[in-house]
C-alpha cells in the first residue's frame, strides 16, 4: 500500500490528466477494501471514470508511475477478482448507458458499467433480452460479466457470456485503443504479438483449453485458434481485467421462447439427481438446476413452512425447463423429462406463478447459504467448481466424502446440466488454525476436481481464491502460454495482478482471519453471532443486493443507497467499513472513527437489511451499537437529547398541549428553538394532541379493567400513539371490539425506547424497554396477545427486546405480540368491505422487516380493495429525516417510490400508512394524509359497531 503522501500525489495526478471524480479518502478506501469474496485489500484510490477518454488517462497515470489497476463493475465477484492496491475502477456510477439497440440485428451497444438487469429492460420492448441471467443480475454490471465470463441458470439454453459477446472495446496496459470487431479487428502490436504466442502452442491450446462449456479457469485461449476465427473478443472475456480494461462492448440479443415449463424431478441424494443430468441433456432444456434438502430444510427453517412449496418426493431435486413454440410442444417435451430420466417422484408446473415460486426455492436458498446448516458462518472460495456433466454424480459423492474428511458442510446446489457445483463451507477460518485448513481443503478439492477433467471455476473466474491452483488443472506448457499472453498484453503487471498469472498465495490477505473476536462491552446480545460483533459484520458477504432497484419487490434495501448511489451508503460499503475498523488497519481505526461515523451517518435504521439481505446484516443494530461505543459516557450531539427523549417531552408536553404548540409555532421562539434541537429547519413538528389516547380510553372503555365480553388482549401503548396520534389507537380499540376482543391497558403507560435505541442510548432504552417488558408479561405469560399500534414500536417488542433485554419475559412478550391484522387474520375475521376502493399502502420499514406485511395485503384484498403496495422507504425513518444534514436524503428516497405514486393516486384513494414517521412524511411532502389501518377499516364499520 502507498503511504498517504503518495495516495495524494496520486490523486492529484490522476485529477490533473482530466479524471473529475477521484476518491482518496479513507472512508471510500474501506468501503472498497472488498468485493463479495474473502479477501480485502485496501486501494489506494477509487477512480470513477466518466468516460473512455478517462479510463485512458488513468491507465496512463498509473502505468507512468507503477501503480496497479483494478477494474470493478458492482463488486459481486466471490473470488477476489475485483479488489486491488492501488487504483479501482468502478464504472457502475457513470459509464453506465445502454447505448444503442439495434432489433433488426438483435444486438445492443453498451458501457461496462451499465447493469444486466437494466439492459434487459432496454430490450424488452423489442421483445429482446441478454441471454445470461447470473444471480446476481439485478446489481451485476455487462463489464463484470465480461470479467468473469458470467453465466447463470439458463447457459444451456443462451450461453455463456462470450457467447454473447461480438465486439469490445478496450484499453491495454501499454495504453493501445483496441477495436475489437470480428469482421474487422484492429491491427496491432499486441495482437500480433498475441498471434504468435498461440502460434507457438496450438497442440497446447487445442488439447488443453475448451474441453467443455464450463471451463472457465485461466483464459479462453481456444477462441484464439486459427479454426475459431483468432476471435480476441471473445477470448478477453474472463480473462478478470488482467489483460486489457474493456470501455464498450456490443452484445448479442435473444428472444425469449413463447412458453416455458417446468420439470421438477425428486431424487434420493443429490449425486443421484448428478447421475441422471447426462439423460436429461439429450431432451435439450433451457436448464437443469440442482438442489438438495440441505438448502430445502434451512429455508423451512429460517423462512418458515410457505417459503417451500410443495415438491416432488425425494431429498435432492433438478428443476428442468423446457421450452416450445405452443404450449402443446413445450408440455410434449415435459413429458419426455418426467417418464425418462429415473426420478422416483415428478412435478410438471406450466404456470408461471407456481414455477416462479418453485424456483424461489433456489434463488433464497443460494441467498441463505451464507451459513451452513449448522448454522455457522460459511465462506465462498470453493463455490464454484465445474465437471463434465456425464461425470457430475460420481464428483458429487466423492465431494462429500472430502468435506466429511475435513469436518465440515454446506449446502451444494448449481447449475446441473452444465457439470458446475455451488456451495459455501463453513471452514473455521475465525479458529486458530482456520487459514491453515482452508488452503489445505482447496489443494485437495481441486486436485478432486482436476481428477475428473474439470474446472476450478465454472463462472466465477480463479481470481485470489484459484489462480495458485491453476498448475493443478493445466500443464506446465499451457501456464507458460497464458504467461507468455499476460506478458504480451500488460508487460509492466499493472492490470489485477495476483490474479491468474504469478498469482499471490490463496490465503494471502483474507478478511475474516485478520478480525479479531469482539465480544467485550457489547450492548446488544448478538444472539445469531455467538455474541461476537465481529462475526456479525462479517455477515456481509459482499454479494450486493443492498445495490439493487428495488422498485419493483416491495423491498426496502437500502433506501439512502437507492438515494445516492454511493458505495458508502449501501449496507456492504458500511459493512466493509465496520469491518476495517475491527481489523484495526491503517485505514480506519476505532468505533469514534470519522470515516466509520460518516459511513453510518445516512443510515436510515430502516431494518431493510435484516429481511432483505440474504445473510441478515442488521446494519440499524450495528449503528446503533457504534453510537452506543462512540458516545458512552460522552457528550452526545443535541438530537440525542432532543429527538432521542422525543417520549419524555411529548409527557411533559401533554400536560399543556395548547402551550407546548403555542411555542413550538411561535415566529421567534420555535425556529430557534427547533434548530437548537439539532431538527433541520425546513420540517414541521406535528403537534401534541389535545388529549391522550389513554385518558380517552379510561373515559370510554370502562369494562377494560375486567369484566365485558370478548377475549382478552393487550393494548401496548406507544409514545406516539399516546401522544401525537391517538386516532390511531381509538380506531384499534373499535375495530377489536367488533372483531370480538376485549382490549385492555397495562396499569401505567409504557415506551419500548425505540428512540434511544435509534439514538444509541442502549443503556437508558435496556432500563425503559425491561420495565415495559415486566409490564406486559403478566399478560404474555397466560396467553393474552398483545397488540401492537406503531409498527416500529412493535418490532422492538417482537425482536430488540430479545436482543437488548433477554430472559424469558422478553421472549414470552415477542412470542405472543402481533400486529392488529396478524391477531385478525389468525382469527380469520371478515373486514368490513372496501370493494371498488384502491388503497395505496406504504408499510412501515420495520413492519416488513421484523413482522412482515403479508397479513395486512391478505386483510385488505379480503376486504375487496384494489390495493398498490409500495416498497422502499418513506424517507423520514424515525428521527433520521427530522435531524440537521439529512433533508435532501430524505426528500430523495420519498422520491424513489412513495412521492410518484401518491402524485400518481386516484384522489379518492386512501394512503395508507400505520407508521407515524411515514404520515409525518406524508404530511411534510404532500397534500394528502396517511391513515392506519384500523382508521381504514373503522370507517367502514356499521355505524353503531363505531361507537364503543
């Protein structure tokens, strides 16, 4: 790593030759430190280029002065491929256009940077796609692909792509503009160069590269055979930016076939579904996955019972697609699958919906893989072997043999029909000698894997993890060759090195051995993570779906993403920087670090993550923490005080509402006031309600302290309920009573300290949340449920309180705590009706990610309304959109989803809202106001079931 002096000669350097956006900061360096693989390694600094012209310049800089060059698309490469010393390209944030799409020739021309997914909304309306569909597709960009030779589920019916590629632009180390077109390349140095090199070793290359679709390890030397047309496009695709960084690429376009269907095949073990892939190839499917009951019983686990559908008897399955041009064919060739293959059990599905929830099944399980099914942290690194499919069962056995051998699992699933295997292993690279047994379980896999005539990578490219095993797989000739191709393409090593050619020791700078344990001084419980926050920073994986529009999921990772675009600003980029301030390294250092505080300080708290991130980072509590460690008996800043005891002077306030809000309003004395509180001047304060909802009930509903018909339940009565919207609570007490419940209020009023865990208070909100969790256990403890008003207030109820308070009374009080439409819902209760009327719902953060909102949309579509859900995040998130510093961010991500649909709404459409913080948004942004669910279905109600 360069000192700093150098980093900033380096910076200014690369600004002076033209480059406008350079980041040297060591926030931006920490966030970049890692891809989604094992490794980190620290830049120097992280380049945006606009443009070729400046990817250009930056190449000539860095060749000038010896620094070493890395180009990265999203960061979701698994084996190091995409991490570096010295500079890293990321073209996702501005070379990132879809430039032309031609339909007559079904091609498109496109930027590194642009995202597979948003090229294959470019091309629909053509009736076009890209043919390979990796995982990863909704944040991989075309440049990485390329990178990689990326692949997906659909290879055997689309290709892999350099199968798709037909012309590129690119740059090389010595600064050549190579236009790369198959029917008229470019005539260069290097490619005469290049020309002779494999001249000198065509028996190599023809006996030793291209022995089957899935080799990927190394470089495609065989499109470079004089039979192959000396095809340089093709062969720089997964050659992992070592030779040449690539600017513009023209790709292929497929068409999607007018119906598909699917085969789901159960068999006995997984290397028995391996056994019948070769049968199945002969009835040419679009693709052939493979899964087994490891993933299967983790999902149940983790996701529940509906998170699998029904499958095929058995305990491994392949999922087989077949396609025609009328559904006729495509079911004639369904059922050649189904009668021929030996599977014990069958599925046929030619629904779409049922087929896309099938293959759910694999999607989240490759997601949940992250942990084994021991439920310990597993590891990329070995994720991505491939065999010839006629060899696929007879590898499988002995694969498990060799993990049995070195005591540990994982959960195998992979594209089948193309002979490559993916899985994660829970190798204890946080033990002693963890590194140790991690390098000698991938010597020994890829000397299993080279036995069989396979690949070390199927699609994922060798990278850090194994370009050292290559001379494994191939002869001393062909690794002499591709040095010899290196050599000829970047003779001065500045592109990637450590990757493929001379590469760097496989357990050189891996990111999990270098963090030590840190289970001392820990407010939260970390129950997940053997109460080790190290191991829950270390969740992230890197994979980056907190990278993904989410606009069309009813997700919300990661709203101040979604609002930015920065890396910094997505749940990984902060991850990576908590995990470089554990590691203690030169770059970021301390839980009071600057470059960690401005990475945590657009944090909305949201929770997204903890539902919507594929291994649970849970970014709200790990900010929360940071604020706890960084200000523990310090000075806090003035909205902790304020916004952060919102609950202690909205109580105080209640008992003079019209002089609390005389003064909050006043011209002189509120603005002041508000701004000394650390409140961005630009936002209302909503005012405090004449009355409580409490004093309201006591008036109104005596028979609650016993007595009266109905079952029994809980009322937990939160601040903002209580204080600011007690229309919401009035409107749940009449909605249970008609729904047969007795409600009820616990003896005092109560807080679950959501604020002072949003703030880092974790202390004083352990001290609030354990008395109210005392209160309420009386009732938890016979069964009563316990209704929640505040979505967020509830979520602290059903998951914080584990985690901050513990013990049996708090897992009791989670256990038996419910939203108003699960209680509902349970009970199967018939709403009153809503036919004809659209209700665009905004659901609060926390509800979709501790409690989930099906309840609610199976509630309302009961009911008859036309419902439009929206994803994402309202924006304002609690006290985040209220602070000083965060306006712009919030207005934003109101932007991505909330404000266009309501600009967008019928104006007799209800909004939607049970979370307080989103009708405040609403109320700030909008001329239309937010309702709770109960305040929607009371209307409705018979006018004498309204009054209590």
């Amino acid at each position: 790593m360069l000192r700093m002096v150098e980093v900033e000669f380096l910076r200014k350097a690369l600004h002076r030759a033209g480059i406008a956006d350079v980041r040297a900061d060591a926030t931006s360096r920490a966030a970049y430190s890692s891809d989604a693989s094992l490794y980190r390694v620290a830049p120097s600094v992280v380049v945006f280029p606009a443009g070729h012209d400046e990817v250009a310049a930056a190449l000539d800089v860095c060749r000038r002065e010896g620094v070493p060059v890395t180009a990265r698309g999203a960061g979701t490469s698994v084996a190091g491929n995409a991490v570096g010393a010295g500079a890293v390209l990321d073209f996702s944030r501005y070379m990132n256009r879809v430039c032309s799409i031609d339909p007559e020739t079904r091609t498109a021309v496109v930027q590194p940077g642009v995202v597979q997914a948003v090229l294959q909304r470019a091309a629909a309306p053509f009736g076009l796609r890209f043919g390979p569909d990796p995982s990863t597709h909704t944040r991989c960009t075309i440049g990485g692909m390329i990178g990689n030779n990326a692949c997906g589920s659909r290879t055997l019916g689309y290709g892999r792509t350099s199968d798709n590629i037909l012309a590129m632009r690119a740059l090389t180390a010595r600064g050549e503009d190579l236009r790369l077109d198959y029917a008229a390349p470019t005539m260069s140095r290097t490619l005469d160069d290049l020309a002779a090199v494999v001249t000198s070793g065509l028996a190599t290359v023809r006996t030793e590269f291209g022995r089957f679709g899935r080799q990927v390890s190394g470089y495609s030397l065989e499109h470079l055979l004089p039979e192959n047309g000396f095809d340089v496009s093709r062969f720089l695709v997964g050659s992992e930016g070592t030779l040449a960084v690539c600017t513009e690429a023209t790709v292929r376009l497929v068409t999607d076939p007018v119906h598909r269907v699917l085969v789901v095949l159960g068999f006995p073990d997984i290397a028995a579904a391996g056994d019948a892939t070769p049968e199945i190839l002969q009835h040419r499917p679009t693709a052939c996955e493979g899964i087994d009951s490891r993933i299967v019983d983790v999902l149940r686990d983790r996701r529940g019972s509906a998170a699998v559908p029904p499958l095929p008897a058995g305990a491994a399955w392949l999922f087989v697609e077949v396609v025609g041009d009328t559904l006729a064919d495509a079911m004639a060739a369904a059922s050649r699958v189904e009668k021929g293959c030996g599977a014990m059990d069958s599925l046929v599905v030619d629904d779409s919906v049922r087929a896309a929830a099938l293959w759910r099944i694999r999607a989240d399980g490759a997601g949940l893989s992250g942990r084994s099914p021991a439920g310990k942290p597993a590891y990329a690194g070995w994720e991505d072997a491939a065999v010839p499919p006629e060899r696929l069962g007879s590898y499988l056995r002995d694969f498990d043999a060799l993990m049995a051998e070195f005591g540990v699992t994982g959960m195998p699933y992979g594209h089948f029909g193309d002979g490559c295997l993916h899985i994660r292993i829970d190798l204890p690279l946080d033990q002693p000698d963890g590194t140790r047994v991690f390098r000698d379980f991938l010597f020994a896999a890829a000397t299993l894997v080279a036995g069989y005539g396979g690949s070390l990578s199927g699609e994922h490219g060798d990278g850090r993890a194994r370009s050292e095993l290559l001379p494994l797989m191939y002869s001393p000739a062909a690794l002499a060759l591709m040095a010899a191709v290196k050599h000829t393409f970047d003779p001065d090593n500045i592109l990637n090195p450590g990757v493929i050619v001379d590469p760097e020791p496989l357990d050189a700078q891996l990111r999990v051995p270098a963090a030590p344990a840190l289970r001392r001084s820990l407010a939260l419980a970390y129950r997940h993570d053997d109460g080790d926050f190290t191991q829950a920073v270390h969740r992230c994986t890197g994979v980056g779906k907190c990278r993904a529009d989410n606009s069309a999921t009813g997700e919300v990772m990661c709203p101040s993403y979604q609002a930015t675009r920065e890396e910094k600003d997505s749940t990984r980029g902060r991850a990576r920087v908590l995990q470089e301030m554990i590691n203690g390294t030169e770059v970021t250092r301390g839980w009071r670090s600057p470059e960690v505080h401005e990475a945590l300080d657009l944090c909305l708290s949201c929770k997204g993550c903890a539902s919507d991130c594929p291994t649970g980072v849970d970014m709200a509590a790990y900010k929360a923490e940071v604020l706890y460690q960084s200000y523990r008996r310090r000075l806090r800043p003035a909205s902790h005080y304020t916004l952060g005891w919102l609950p202690r002077w909205a109580k105080l306030a209640s008992a003079a509402p019209r002089l609390a809000n005389a003064i909050l309003r006043a011209p002189l004395v509120g603005p002041v006031a508000l701004s000394a509180a650390g409140v961005d001047s630009r936002r209302n304060i909503p005012p405090v309600a004449p009355r409580t909802f409490r004093s309201w009930f006591d008036e109104n509903v005596p028979s609650a302290a016993g007595g009266g018909a109905g079952d029994e339940v809980v009322l937990f009565v939160d601040s903002f309920t209580n204080y600011f919207s007690p229309e919401a609570g009035i409107a749940t007490v009449r909605v249970l009573q008609a729904a047969g419940y007795r409600p009820r209020l616990t003896a005092e009023q109560q807080c679950c300290g959501l604020t002072w865990i949003s703030t880092g208070q974790l202390d004083t909100a352990r001290r609030i949340l354990g008395k109210t969790v005392t209160s309420l256990a009386e009732f938890a403890g016979r069964g009563v449920p316990v209704v929640g008003i505040e979505p967020s207030c509830t979520a602290v109820l059903r998951s914080d309180a584990v985690e901050l308070v513990g013990g049996v009374d708090a897992e009791r009080t989670a256990a038996t705590t419910r939203t108003l439409a699960e209680l509902l819902t349970e009970r199967g209760w018939q709403p009153p009706s809503l036919a004809g009327r659209q209700v665009v719902a905004q659901p609060h953060c926390h509800h979709h990610a501790v409690m989930g909102w099906s309840p609610d949309a199976q509630l309302l579509r009961t009911a008859g309304a036309e419902l439009v859900r929206l994803g994402g995040c309202c924006g304002l998130a609690g006290n985040f959109g209220v602070e000083k510093g965060h306006y712009e961010v919030s207005v934003a991500v109101a932007e991505q989803q909330l404000l266009p649909a309501i600009r967008d709404a019928d104006p007799s459409a209800a909004i939607l809202a049970d979370g307080y913080s989103c009708r405040t948004q609403l109320a700030d942004l909008t001329a239309r106001r937010g309702i709770h669910l109960a305040q929607l279905l009371a209307d409705q109600l018979p006018a004498a079931t309204r009054e209590c």
